[in-house]
C-alpha cells in the first residue's frame, strides 16, 4: 500500500508526537558538506544570517570583497563588508541575481543606477553599501566595475552557492529593465513614475531568472553546487495593491514553488527548509519577534542548528530550547470538516 | 590652574614641557602609564581610580594617588589612547581610499572595460573616516571620556597622539606601509582623516576640546617635524632609543600647554 512504508516524518500526527515536530527528519542533503568546503552566500537579509554561521563553522566562507584590516565590527557591517561573498547588499529577487551575474560576466554598467542625492553619488543596485554616497560618478563607476570583478571571482573560488530568495516584488526601469533593491528615491535617486515601474515577479519569471543566473553561474564555475532557501521575513510592505499578508503569502508561495522546482530537477541543486522551520504551524509563530516579521535569535540558532546537524562531517550547532509543536486540548480531536486526506493517518506505520 | 593629565607615554611630551616652563606653569596630576589600556583605569562617578597593579606602581612614582576626584581640578587632559596615525595606515594595509586626489590613476584604471580587479581595492572616504571614528569610540580614552562626562561638567582636553616623527621616512625595513601611504601622496589625507574623525567622535560630548596638533609642528602635512621630536623622553624622564618615531618632544609639549591654557581661560569665563 501507497504511504504504509513511509517513514514517521512523512505523517503530520507522528511528526506532532515529538517534541520538536522531527525537525531533525526535516532536512536531508544531497550533497555533503565537509571541513574546507568554500560556501558562497546571497540573498535577502535572513540570508546575512548564512554567512555568519559559515563563517564561524568549519567550512570558509567565500569572501572576495573583505573590509580593511582592523575595520570595527559595526562600521563593516554599516558599509555591507562581509554580510555576503561580495558587496552586492541583499539580494532580494531572482531577477536581481540574474542582472547581478550578467553584469559580471559583461563587465556592464547601466547609467540608470548612477543615482545622486544631495551632491553624492549612489550605486542604485546596491544603495546600502555606501550610506554616505561616493563623491564623483567616475569614483561610483570604479567602485561598481571593481565590485563585478570581485562578483564573477567568487566562482573561481567557491564549492557551494547558497542563494536566499527573499521577494517577487521590485521596482525596474522601464527602458532598460534593470531592477533595483529598493525603489528610486527611497535612499537616493529620484523616483520618476515615467521611468520606473513596479514589478511583481510570478512563477515562470522567477523560474527562467533562476535557471538563467544557474546557468551563468555553472559556465562560471562547472562544478558548483547550489543551495536554494526561502527567507521567512514578511515582506514589510507591499506595492501590489493586495494586503500585506496576502502580498506575503504569494510571493513566499511563488519563490518556494520555484525553488522547489529547480532543486527536484538538478541533482546539484538542493532545497533547505529554513522557512518552513520558521513559519511552520508545528511551531506557532514562536521564531518570530513581537514584531511578526524579524525573526528572533533562537529561531535562526534552529534553523542552523537543523541545517549543520544534516551534516555530519561538521561540528553541530547547539539547538536552543525551543517550543514544541503547538499542544492542543486533545490533538486527535476530529476535524469538523470533511477531509480525505485524514484518512491517510490509518495507514501510518505504529 | 590645575590639570590632571591622563594617558599613555605621549604624557612625557607635557612633562618634559613643564618641566621648561617658567613661573606661571599649571599644577598637574600625572595619571599614566605607557600603552593605558581598556581596564586599567576605571571611573567611578567623578573619581578615576587605578585597577592595574603597573598602573598603581607608576601612579605612586609620580607621586600620585591611585583615586583622583577629576571634579578637583580645572581640567582633565587626555592625551593619546585613541587611534594614532600608525592606526590610520594599518586600515589601509590592503586598501586605497577612492575619494583622495592620489586615487584618480586607480578609478580610471577600475573604469577600464574587462580589467583585472584592482590589487589594492577600493575603499571610499566615508567608509575610512567611519572605521577611524569607530576606532576612537572603542579607544580606553573614548570611554573615559564619555564616562566622565556623565558624571561630571569639568572641562576635558583631548590631545590625540602626535603624528609621527619625519624620520619615519628614513627608516630602514620598517613602516613599509606607512612609506607607501606617504609614496602616494596620501600622507596629509590620513592627517585630516584623524582629525576629521576625532571631532565627529568627540562632537557632542559637551565641554569637550579636541586639540589639532598645532600647524607649525608639522612637517610634510602630515609629520611631526624633527624640531618637535627632539628631546622626547619617557615617562620617567630618561631618554627614548634614537630611532624613536613614536613620540614628541617637549617643543610640542610647550605648544598643547600653550592650547590648554587658554581653553581652560575661555571655559572658565
């Protein structure tokens, strides 16, 4: 019988039996990360917390961009030295990861991200990594053409591409197409509803983005290995037009689905279930701050701690205390609504 | 008037100029040990108390108590313990500062289409002035100072290390990158750099000074000129190895002194 051989992870009430939802069942590599191992990272801001983690583990992370010598820790931080591989900033979409690589591989600029405020110049594709601005647009093009070559050097050097998908939604130019992290004139720029327009990436878009930015990454680097996740954070506003949570919900739904989707097509390619640690109803919103949206300290230590303890050639991070799937006055209470697929419970092995 | 003088070995420049003064010299409190560092002197409220046993046994050379209530005296001086002009040049061991006049030749070599990353890369002015302020905020001094500050309303001077000597530049296999630094003509950038960021830590903090070292001290814009690292001693009055290049003498002691005084009139007025 289909299901009777199934392990206890594949059952929702087996999994509710434990403490912690099996949550160490959640996660199974399909590729083994060793001692060495050089691990690349990107991604949306959930993703900073990757890097960290690798940096303090037994692996090395790919650092092609590194902040001076004796830099203090807030100031690297501030000006986006060592949150990911290179000073891209976060990189929040598909799209975005895409252009990135592209622009590496072309050695291109795009004059529609030269932005300017109050005198000083900004790189719009990464606006973040200098708060203050840059003083000529001949010093922003340097830093920018240096930052590319630092970008495609990362795959002359790392094992394993860890990419966190973190929005569908992103505002481009509309003549060029060249998306940007943040809408013009949030940090510099000019916002100019003639030129700019805002995008709501779907399911095929971020899917032929994806396969795109592998594709130029496997030319860059024929062995590399990927690691796809999906940020936890709720999107902090939207400009779509829905709700907020709905706005959440299916850009979540559309980046899970697609990196579902690579990583069931490519042997090379694996998913890592951060946000469903995070956002799982076993766990009740219990990783989130008051907030609802940042994730709190405990919550991303489980999350690592799931991820290293799939690998066991590296040391462990130790699990925080944590919650347990939510208790209910009686879990096996029936379900008032007609469900067949509850019917599946029976053939769970005892 | 009366000073206590709190620091590190650049304290001696202030003693050796005292030490010349004439009649007139302010009363000082001498509160110092080579390399003060982070916990070896502490505050509590307006009294700063000696916690390292080196500390205490230097503190009693100099006739000091190990408790100084700074609420006593006119002013309190910090000199050094901050970051030095040797700090500056370590942030820029592997990096070049992309908004100094010395950089144009890198950002049009950057801007090359398809050249190799550049082999020194590229930090802007904000990001160094940012890591040398951050520097200062985590300095023993810095900490003091804020310390002091909300404990107490007396005038603080701070007198950053002196910059160092000229004869840095014909030194033989040392300072490499501080020679580098000076090759390319970035040597009065990282000056203004120092100054540029112990004001922005300093800004705020009110009754606070911060000292330039004085224009005619310098040489090659961002050097102590041979006339003011003459004569430099130690602490202990006893005379520093020839090839010192750290430390000046108490012809720029004379020049703070000088500062000190009419800072502490202004104030007092």
């Amino acid at each position: 019988m289909p299901y009777s051989d199934l392990p206890p992870s594949a059952f929702w009430k087996l999994c509710r039996q434990t403490d912690d939802f099996r949550l160490s069942d959640l996660y199974q590599p399909k590729f083994a990360l060793t001692p060495g191992m050089r691990i690349a990272t990107a991604g949306s801001c959930f993703a900073q917390n990757i890097g960290r983690y690798v940096r303090a583990s037994e692996l090395e992370l790919v650092d092609t961009e590194p902040a001076p010598a004796r830099m203090p820790a807030e100031t690297v931080q501030r000006f986006g030295y060592g949150l990911f591989s290179a000073r891209y900033g976060n990189v929040y979409t598909a799209r975005q990861l895409r252009q990135l690589l592209e622009d590496a591989v072309a050695d291109r600029l795009h004059d529609c991200a030269l932005w300017q405020r109050d005198g000083r110049f900004y790189d719009g594709l990464r606006p973040n990594t200098e708060p203050e601005g840059l003083g000529s647009e001949a010093e922003l093009r340097a830093h920018r053409r240096d930052h590319l070559r630092r970008v495609r050097a990362i795959f002359d050097e790392a094992d394993v591409f860890v990419f966190t998908l973190g929005l569908t939604e992103t505002w481009q130019d509309i003549k060029t197409g060249v998306v940007f992290p943040t809408a013009p004139g949030v940090i510099a720029g000019a916002f100019d509803s003639a030129r700019h327009a805002f995008l709501n990436l779907g399911m095929a878009e971020t899917f032929e983005d994806l396969s795109t930015a592998v594709t130029l990454m496997r030319e860059l680097s024929p062995g590399l290995k990927i690691l796809l996740t999906v940020s936890p954070v709720p999107l902090t506003a939207t400009a779509s037009g829905a709700h907020v949570l709905s706005a959440t919900t299916y850009s979540k739904s559309v980046l899970r689905a697609v990196a579902g989707e690579m990583a069931a097509l490519d042997d090379d390619i694996d998913y890592f279930p951060s946000y469903e640690i995070i956002t799982g109803a076993p766990y009740a919103g219990a990783f989130y701050q008051d907030n609802l949206r940042n994730v709190t300290t405990a919550g991303v230590q489980v999350v690592m701690s799931t991820f290293f303890g799939a690998h066991p050639a590296l040391a462990p991070v130790e699990r925080p205390a944590m919650a347990t799937a939510r208790g209910g006055a009686d879990p096996d209470e029936a379900d008032a609504l007609i469900c067949e697929e509850a019917m599946l419970e029976a053939l769970a092995p005892k | 008037m009366k000073l206590c003088v709190v620091g590190d070995s650049h304290v001696a420049m202030l003693m050796a100029a005292l030490r010349d003064a004439g009649p007139g010299a302010p009363e000082v409190i001498w509160f110092a040990k080579p390399g003060l560092a982070e916990g070896e002197a502490a505050l509590e409220g307006s009294r700063l108390c000696a916690r390292d046993p080196d500390l205490v046994t230097r503190l009693e050379s100099l006739g000091t108590p190990t408790e100084v209530d700074l609420d006593g005296v006119d002013a309190v001086v910090f000199v050094g313990g901050t970051v030095s002009a040797f700090g500056a040049v370590r942030l820029l061991q592997g990096h070049r500062v992309s908004g100094w006049a010395s950089a144009q030749a890198l950002i049009a070599a950057a801007d090359t289409p398809f050249a190799a990353p550049l082999k020194q890369p590229l930090i802007s002015e904000p990001a160094y002035l940012a890591a040398l302020e951050g520097v200062i905020r985590e300095s023993v001094t810095h900490r003091l100072v804020t310390g002091l500050r909300e404990a107490s309303a007396v005038p603080v001077c701070v007198v950053p290390q002196p910059l160092p000597s000229e004869a840095i530049l014909e030194t033989e296999n040392k300072y490499p990158v501080f020679k580098r630094v000076a090759r390319h003509g970035d040597g009065p950038a990282v000056a203004s750099s120092l100054i540029a960021a112990h004001e922005r830590a300093f800004a705020g903090l009110s009754g606070v000074t911060v000292f330039r070292q004085p224009e005619e001290s310098i040489g090659q814009g961002f050097l102590t000129a041979l006339a003011y690292t003459r004569d430099a001693v130690r602490l202990t009055d006893s005379a520093l190895p020839q090839d010192d290049v750290l430390h000046a003498g108490p012809a720029l002691g004379a020049l703070y002194l000088a500062q000190m005084r009419e800072v502490v009139q202004a104030l007092k007025i």
